[in-house]
C-alpha cells in the first residue's frame, strides 16, 4: 500500500497515505478506538481465521471441529461473534471503511484423512468468518493479466476461497491480482518477495480506495464518504470477470476497476451519472426520479451499512 517505490516496481499503491499498523492480536480494540479518536478511515485485514487444511511445519492440520462435523470445517461460510463485532463496529462508525480478504483454502486437498477444503474439493463454501462480515469488503485473489479484453481474460487464483456464505450471501464482494505480487519483505529493511494470496490481493483494493477518498475530498472538501457508498463505486464500475454473468460466489462482481471507480467520482452530477448518500430512518422513504434514454442501459447499484447479526 505505502511503499515509496525505491524500487519502482513495487511502488505502493498510495505511497504519500500514512499508516497506523498494529500486530492482529488485539485488532477490533485497536480499531474501535482508532474510531474513537478519528485516527483512520480505511483499514487492510491481510490475515484471519485458519480454516480447514492448512501445512505446519509441513504438515497437513486440520483445525476443524470433529464435534461438529468430521467430514468440514463448520467455520467455511460460517458468520460468528467476532464476525457479529465486526459489522457493529462499522454500524457504529459508518464511514469506516474495513478490507479484508476472501482466504486462501482453495486448492488445499490435506492428507487424504478427511475431504478436501471448499465442498470436499468443489471450489465452493470456504470463505473465512471474518470475510463473511456484510459491512466489509471482500477480497478474493484473481490471476494476473496483460490486458483485458472479455471477462474470460480474469480467471481466479486456484487458491482464493469462493462463497456463498451459509446464509447465502454473495462474497467475495470484488477481487484484485494476487499472485506473484511483488511487495516489501519482513526478513530485513531493503528486502522484496514475490507473494501470492488473497492478503496479496487486498492490499491493492485498501490503496486504491485511499486514493478513491483523497479524490473525493478534492472533489467536494467532505474527507470520507460512508464505507456503504464506497462499496457501491467498486462493484458498480467493476469489469465483469469470468464466465458466470453477473455476480457470482467466485469472483463477486468483478475485478476492481480504479480508472472507472475515479471516472463515476469525477462526473457525479453529470447527465446520467447520479451518486447519492443519504440516511434512512425506519419507515422513511427516498426516492430519486431518473429518466431514462431509449434504449439506454441503465445501472443502479444500492449499498447499505447492515446492523449487525
């Protein structure tokens, strides 16, 4: 997200954004009071929840609950307290912004003691509790690509975890190139790794969202806008991704796309391009009168900050 691109290829995505960065131990503390104090905004959760297989050591876990099912991890799709804490926080903060990513568990077949992760092997139903929160921002891991010509050309990692959650619900919400990314290291202070995740993947759509409110700020003075209407602009101008139309449980609504995400900025207010925040009281009607031309697409994207489960 920061790096200042002393090497340039791996120049971060809002490299002048200044960061608070905590260990995830004591995370939803350090984010409520970051809240508190109006310290931050936006916030990237490259971590989460181990589901299903996973190598220790080089050896297959499965940290599974047996007691529940042997056969699953009950926490795939699964929404939980933490889960629950999560959408409070933003209830309560409507225009904190939090990006977490889809997980990894595609791909991970394990010993062959019990069924593979993700369905016993189908792709699906493995996303991690944290990332089954409605008020976030889920994201999964796309291969990278040279050019984008159909939806064909964005195909999902092998790893990224796929949707529903167990109430049904579409996740990942977006994705973002994951694999092979190169990026700072942690084994000294000049070192650059190549890495491949869905950590990997939602970093790039934490910086372009920061870059998306430094715009808005510029735009109209208000510095943040609700973590609801910046869901709505990245689905919204999403490029359609892979063969299922529409939103699907594998790549959501698409690949992030941060040229069209500034474009709808720019022209809000514009003839045909209408972006509106509003709150709405229970019972309380909005309505806005659109007209449009014949034959003319017409898009209308709707996002809201859910209470909490």
């Amino acid at each position: 997200i920061l790096a200042s691109g002393v090497l340039p290829a791996a120049k971060g995505m809002a490299p002048a954004a200044k960061a608070f960065t905590y260990f995830f131990d004591n995370d939803l503390a350090e984010m409520a009071a970051l809240q508190i104090n109006s310290s931050a905004k936006v916030s990237n959760h490259s971590y989460g929840t181990t589901t299903g297989w996973a190598r220790v050591g080089g050896v297959w876990f499965w940290f599974g609950d047996a007691a529940i099912s042997t056969t699953e991890d009950y926490k795939h799709g699964f929404y939980n307290n933490r889960t629950k804490a999560i959408d409070l926080l933003v209830n309560l903060s409507p225009d904190y912004t939090i990006v977490w990513p889809a997980g990894n568990d595609r791909g991970e077949p394990g010993d062959g003691t019990r069924p593979a992760d993700c369905n016993q092997g189908t792709g699906y139903d493995c996303i991690i509790p944290e990332a089954t929160a409605k008020n976030v921002i889920t994201v999964g891991a796309s291969n990278k690509f040279t050019s984008y010509i159909s939806p064909l050309s964005i195909t999902p990692s092998n790893f990224t975890s796929f949707g529903p959650t167990d109430d049904g619900r579409i996740k990942p919400d977006i994705v973002a190139p994951g694999v092979n990314i190169l990026s700072t290291g942690s084994g000294s202070p000049t070192q650059y790794i190549n890495s491949s995740g869905t950590s990997m993947a939602a970093p790039v759509v934490t910086g372009t969202i920061v870059l998306l409110q430094e715009l808005q700020k510029k735009l109209s003075g208000k510095q943040f806008q609700y973590s609801s209407t910046v869901k709505s602009l990245l689905i919204h101008t999403a490029k359609e991704a892979g063969p299922q139309p529409g939103p699907d449980y594998s790549m959501g609504w698409g690949l992030l796309d941060a040229t069209a995400a500034a474009t709808t900025l720019l022209n809000k207010g514009q003839e045909g391009v209408i972006l509106q925040e509003a709150k709405l009281l229970q019972g309380e009607t909005h309505e806005i009168a659109i007209k449009p031309l014949a034959n003319r697409k017409v898009t209308i994207t709707i996002c809201w900050t859910d209470p909490e489960g």
